[in-house]
C-alpha cells in the first residue's frame, strides 16, 4: 500500500513541477498573448505550495530510506 501511494505522490511531485516551471516561464520569460498574465502567477504559486505539500509528505514517507542513507553504520 506505502509503495502504490508513494508511487502516485511521485506522479503528482513530477506534474506539479512541470506546471510551476511552464506557468513561470509563460508568465516571464516567453513572449505570448498571455505573457504577464495574473492566470499565470495564480498558477505557479498554487502549484508551488501543493508541490511544497506533497514533497514533505513524500519526504516523510522515505524518512527511513533517509536515515538509512545519511546516518548509515559505517562497516570495517
């Protein structure tokens, strides 16, 4: 059940990174009709905190995997 959530936390992480980057780069940097929209801006902050919300959750279901990988038992 932990790796089939964590597998659609993962999902969700990669689409709202990808629509934070778009969302910035359309309101910015690529000229359009749409460039300096408030859309725009109202997208990639929402965007950005839910992404900021699922990437703790994400960071608190691999804790052990953290801990294992940082503080690991060095062997002789």
């Amino acid at each position: 059940m932990k790796m089939k959530l964590l597998k659609i936390v993962n999902i969700f992480l990669i689409i709202l990174f990808v629509v934070s980057i778009v969302s910035v780069l359309l309101y910015k940097f690529i000229p359009s009709k749409i460039q300096g929209e408030p859309i725009l801006y109202e997208i990639h902050e929402i965007a950005g905190i839910i992404f900021f919300v699922n990437a703790v959750f994400h960071l608190i279901m691999n804790w052990n995997w953290l801990k294992n990988q940082i503080f690991k038992k060095k062997r002789r």
